[in-house]
C-alpha cells in the first residue's frame, strides 16, 4: 500500500479522486491501491527549552544562552492534532512507499519531513513536486514523481531556519524580557520580526525630525502651457528674484522642439510580494489578506502556486498559455466575459514570447504567479478582485508593447544673462498592452503621493494612464509670457504603508523601483515571500506598532525596544538579508548547514554577554489595548505657509477678473493665476488644482 500525505484535508480528498482512492475512514481515504491521509499543516514543532532540561523551564538570567547539544522535535500539543497523527502513523509504519505531497516549498517539506521522522517512517519516499492543483497537473505530477533525496536540500534549509529562529528569538526574548520589560510583560525578539520593526521605527525618526527647507522655482506660461527654468531649484530668494528681474519684460524664444517615439513593455508577471503590494495600493488589502485570498484561489484551481518569489516562467509553460488564455476568454463574471475583448485579437496566432517573461534560469522550484485556465466559478468579491489583477496581467504580456511619444520644448529669455526653460509632453501613440489595465484604480488613502517633478509633470505619468499632450510650437518662434517665482518647501519622506514595507523587507531596506534591480537584490531580503505578512501581523499583535488609515505607526513600545537594542544583528536589515542569503545558498548546497548553525550559536553567546554587561536600568512602556487607541503618528514639523507668488504686474492685473466671476472659465482650462494647475469645480465655485500649494484663484459658479 502506498500512503500519500498532503497538507491540508482539502488538498487530500483531491488528489485521492485523482488516485481512485474513494473510500472514506477516519483520518483518511482508501482505494485503487492508495491510502491519502492529511497533516492540519504543522503538526510538529523544535521542542521548548524546558523540554530539554528543568533548568532551561523557569525565566532566569543565569540560564542564557540557551543552546541545546542536539535538537529534537515534538508534536503540538492539540488533542486533534494527537488524533491525526496516530492515524498517520499507523498507516506509515505499515506502507510500503510514501509519496509526500506537501506543499512544494521549503515549509512545506519541513511539515511533511517531521511528520515521518516522528512517526518512525523507514519505506522508501517519493516527492509530488506540482506548481498548480488542477487534475492535469496532479496526473502530470504523479506520472514523475521525484526521489525524496533530491529534497535534502530544502529540507537542510528549513531545519537550519527553524533552528536558527530558536536560537535568535528564545534567546534574545527571555534576555530583553527579564533586562528590561516590566509588569510580567513580554519582549518578542525575532529575526525578521526586529529588523522589520527598526525599519518603521526609524523611518518614524526621520520625519519627526525633518527640517522643512525652502526652495523657490522659476517658471514660466507661454501659450498656455507651463515651462520651468532647467537651472532647478533655487535655495535662496536673492538668487531666484535676480533671475526673474533678468527675464521679466523680455521675450521668450523656443529655441528647440524634439519630438521621440518610444515602447514600453508590459510588466512582468506577478511574484507573490508585488501581488501583495499592488492589492494594498489599489483595494487597501492587508499582505496576510492577500495571501489568504491568493492561497484560496489556487486550492480551488484558478491560479498557480501563490508563495513565490521569480515573476518569470519556465519555457515549457509556454505551449499551455494558448490553453490558458482560451480559459480566460470564457471566463464570465455577473454574465460578462471580462477578458474576452482583450484575448480576442491574439486568439488563433502565435503568441508573442520574450526573455522578460519566459526564461528557464530565472526559475527554481516555482514559476509566477498565472491562471491556470480552469474558469473560475462562484468567487467572493475579495477573490475576483486579486484573480482579476493576475488575469489580466498574464493577458498583457502577450499583447504588443505600448507605443508613446514623448515632445521636449526648449524655450529661452535673454536678458542681463540668457534663463533656458524647458517644458514635456507625453502622448500615448498605441496604447498596446495598456487596453487590458481597463480604467485606472485610484489609489486608496494612506498611499504616498506621486513624485512631481517642477515642469508639474508627474512622475510616472505614463504608468498611471494620463497624458498630457502639449500645443504645436516651431523653433524660433517668440512672444510674451508671463514669469513667476514660487516658494516652495522640502516635504519628509512618507509613512510606510504594507505596500512599501514589503517592498523595503524585500530589497533589505534599499528602495529599488526598477524590476531588473529588485529581482537581483531579493537574494539578500529579509524573510520568505510567505513569511512577510505573518512578521507584518505579528508586530501589530506585540503593540510594536499600529495602522492609522494606511499608515504604519510605530508605538511607543516599538520605539523603546529598537532603542534599547545595540546589537546591530538584531535590527539590521543588511545583517539580516545576508543570512537569507545563506539560507538560499543552503538550498542550492552552496553553503553548509551546520556552519550556519555554529555561527549563530556564537553571535547569541555574543549577544547575550553584552546585554549582561548592560548596568542601566531601563524599562520598556507597556502598552494595554485602551493606550494604543490613543497614539497617534508624529506630526513632522510644518512648512511656514508659501509666501505669495512673485508675478509680472500684467499677470496679477489678468487677475482680478476671473475672481469677479466665472464667465468662460470651464472644468480643465489652465488656472489663470498660478498657470500650472487646472480649473476645478466645487459645489459653489470653480477653483484651482493646485491650491494646496497655495493658488488663491477662485471664481463663483454663474
């Protein structure tokens, strides 16, 4: 009889119809030969401290560090759990051959190893090593099953994480516990968890102590159409005046008109992190509510293994997308086929295929995140939303690349000195794979605000769908115009939210936008893809930190703790991501094990005999339920209010009208006061967009 154990009952009962093993038994299925049991996901775990000797059970000082000679394992204590492994072990003891099929990845053949050491399994073992749950891919997986010896790997860098998390956060916490908590309070160290906590911590720091600094900006309207002195900014007003005495009165000449086309390609598939970050941008999702939702749609079959960090695909997946794609166009939701009108023109033809999202090499043990072409039947809305992103993600990366024009107008006034200007303008030629983006979702409150950059183009502006198409100037041409200087004031760096939290877990800290640089940078990350959302929550259950809308805020007990921390190991995220470093290499045998284990028993002996030698007597704040409510983000120190814009006197006598009243003022036409913002109407009177930067233009509705 051959016992095949899966991670979870759900996974079991499909892959038992799949084997013919229909008959139900308590704890498992039999049938055709097969006998498929279930683990409820771990039901193992490292032995506690006080499992290895009585000495190590009560809380001392004395006793650290903590390092037993050998580890061991033990099964959690649960009464279902007890119950499920008898039966486990019962079945493994008699079987001829096991076939694991835990979940493939690192944590799932860690679940799966454990169980069959605990249970004294001595058969021989094969792996089922799939990417999606489907019936194909099942039949497919079982038709190649691996040796379980290949896995050993893995499995070493599962058990030297699993340790070394025992080692790190049994140690450290009991230590930070006992030196400096109080009111029976305990203080939870961890690998991941304390780094991640810094990075808030003193992102926090930084914005409260931001020193807003002024800056002004030349610029100038010709034509309607705003153009900013390409020498930047100026620090100091004497500066800017000079140069707006310099222009003010003369002509202004275009000098230069270039026009370039360019591509931009679609964005590469989803990985289970830029998932988690686009799900938070767009619907305000949680990273665990993502890969809650993400880890659903694939048990029910609609999409591929979601705990994944390659947004790339193996080339032998490429002859299943037309198959996919077909899958995608019968897709239906509320009677509409969403996809149908997109999959349409590509239908029937060879499908487009490039190095950015097919390649082999950048793939291990699991490929991006794709549908998997079975059509989705009876989602929640929370579902549709998240299996709607990787949809049409997977569309767009066999559609054409988008076609733009990007126009650069130079402009010049010559007076004392010549002051050059410059104005951009972006034009979508073709939109290509940008049909499939449908409209554009407005990010939710809490999310930083785009970059602008001082000619008021947005940073971006192409990514987010907008254009902004400039009229026709010919070189040499010249006329009037109207200058202004405005002061303006450095802004502190943003609040993180999850989305820039996981970004920043995932780049140790380095803010790295280009896809190319992030990929190379994720070998040195701090935690898994699938850990990074437990660690998020783990912090908000300490009362390290708290949300406030979409911000993360550290509280007071998350600041007191990282400042009591001197050991750079503990918080560093570089530190950090070097050992997630390891721990890769680990897997792909180009670092040994128990090394990684020796090292780290001596950076907690080392940690432990520093924070001995700590003679103060701090205490961290304990924070009960009714205090977190009250904390609130630090307010970083305001800007003085921009004192009023420097103009022309002809452009504030153009003022006063449009202030008088509205006539053929309408929605979208350049402000008249400030000439870089766009008219906007309120329930009582137009406006201008950009009046949080100080534009008073205002004109009642007629």
């Amino acid at each position: 009889m051959i016992v095949c154990i899966a991670e979870k009952p759900s996974v079991a009962r499909d892959i038992a119809r799949i084997l013919g093993a229909n008959s139900s038994h308590d704890g498992y299925m039999e049938g055709n030969g097969y006998q498929v049991t279930w683990t409820f996901g771990h039901l193992c775990t490292l032995k506690e401290p006080g499992d290895y000797t009585q000495a190590w059970k009560p809380w001392a000082l004395t006793q650290l560090p903590m390092i037993p000679q050998r580890f061991g394992i033990k099964l959690i204590n649960d009464k279902g759990i007890e119950k499920q492994f008898k039966i486990i072990e019962g079945l493994m003891q008699k079987a001829d051959g096991i076939v694991n099929c835990g979940d493939a990845g690192q944590e799932g053949e860690l679940i799966q190893r454990w169980v069959m050491q605990k249970a004294k399994a001595t058969c021989p073992v094969k792996r089922l090593w799939i990417s999606s749950m489907t019936d194909e891919a099942i039949k497919e997986g079982f038709a190649s099953l691996k040796d379980q010896g290949d896995y050993q790997p893995l499995y070493l860098a599962g058990l030297s994480r699993a340790i070394g998390d025992w080692l790190l956060g049994m140690n450290a916490t009991r230590l930070y516990t006992l030196k400096y908590g109080q009111n029976r309070q305990v203080l939870s160290i961890g690998r991941v968890q304390t780094p991640t906590l810094a990075l808030i911590v003193n992102r926090q720091k930084e914005i409260e102590n931001f020193k807003p600094e002024p800056y002004w900006v030349l610029a100038t309207v010709y034509r309607d159409t705003t153009f900013t002195a390409t020498k930047g900014k100026f620090t100091s007003q004497e500066e800017g005046e000079k140069a707006f005495a310099t222009i003010e009165g003369k002509p202004f000449e275009v000098t230069k008109v270039e026009k370039k086309e360019g591509k931009e390609q679609p964005p590469q598939l989803y990985d289970l992190t830029s998932l988690q970050v686009d799900c938070n941008r767009k619907f305000g999702y949680s990273a665990e509510m993502t890969l809650n939702l993400i880890q659903s749609l694939y048990e029910k079959k609609y999409t591929t293994y979601p705990r994944v960090d390659t947004q790339y695909l193996s080339d032998d997946i490429y002859p299943k997308c037309p198959q996919t794609l077909n899958g995608l166009y019968q897709t239906k939701f509320d009677g509409v086929q969403p996809y149908a009108e997109f999959i349409k023109p590509i239908g029937g033809k060879t499908l487009k295929k490039t190095k950015r999202v097919f390649d082999t090499s950048k793939v291990t043990d699991h490929h991006a995140i794709i549908p998997t072409g079975v059509v989705p039947q009876n989602l929640t809305d929370l579902e549709r939303k998240v299996f709607d992103l990787v949809a049409r993600r997977f569309i767009a990366v066999f559609l054409p690349d988008c076609k733009f024009s990007t126009t650069t107008v130079l402009g010049e006034v010559k007076g004392d000195e010549t002051v050059e200007f410059k104005v951009t303008g972006k034009e979508i030629l073709d939109p290509g794979w940008r049909v499939v983006q449908g409209k554009v979702q407005k990010e939710t409150e809490g999310d930083e605000k785009p970059q602008q950059d001082d000619e008021g183009l947005r940073v971006g502006e192409l990514d987010s769908g907008m254009e902004r198409t400039l009229p026709t100037f010919v070189k040499g041409e010249s006329g009037d115009h109207k200058p202004t200087l405005t002061e303006k004031w450095t802004t502190p760096p943003a609040y993180y939210n999850e989305a820039s939290l996981l970004r920043a877990m995932e780049t140790a800290g380095k803010f790295v936008e280009d896809e190319t640089l992030r990929a190379a940078m994720k070998e040195n990350g701090i935690g898994r893809p699938s850990s990074r959302a437990g660690i998020i929550e783990t912090l908000f259950k300490r009362h390290y930190i708290k949300r406030e809308r979409k911000r993360l805020i550290a509280t007071p007990t998350g600041i007191e703790l990282i400042d009591l921390i001197r050991e750079e190991l503990l918080k560093s995220c570089e530190l950090t991501g070097i050992w997630e470093k390891k721990l890769r290499d680990i897997e792909h045998q180009k670092y040994d094990a128990q090394q990684f284990i020796e090292e780290l028993k001596q950076q907690v002996t080392e940690i432990v005999n520093e924070v001995m030698t700590d003679s103060t007597n701090r205490r961290v704040t304990v924070l009960s339920d009714a205090d977190l409510k009250k904390v609130k983000s630090p307010k970083a120190e305001a800007a003085p209010k921009p004192k009023a814009t420097r103009k022309t006197k002809a452009a504030k006598q153009q003022e006063a009208a449009p202030h008088a009243q509205a006539g053929g003022i309408k929605e979208g036409d350049v402000c008249p006061v400030c000439g870089q913002g766009h008219i906007i109407k309120g329930k009582t009177a137009y406006g201008c967009s950009r009046w949080k930067e100080g534009c008073t233009f205002r004109a009642p509705l007629e």
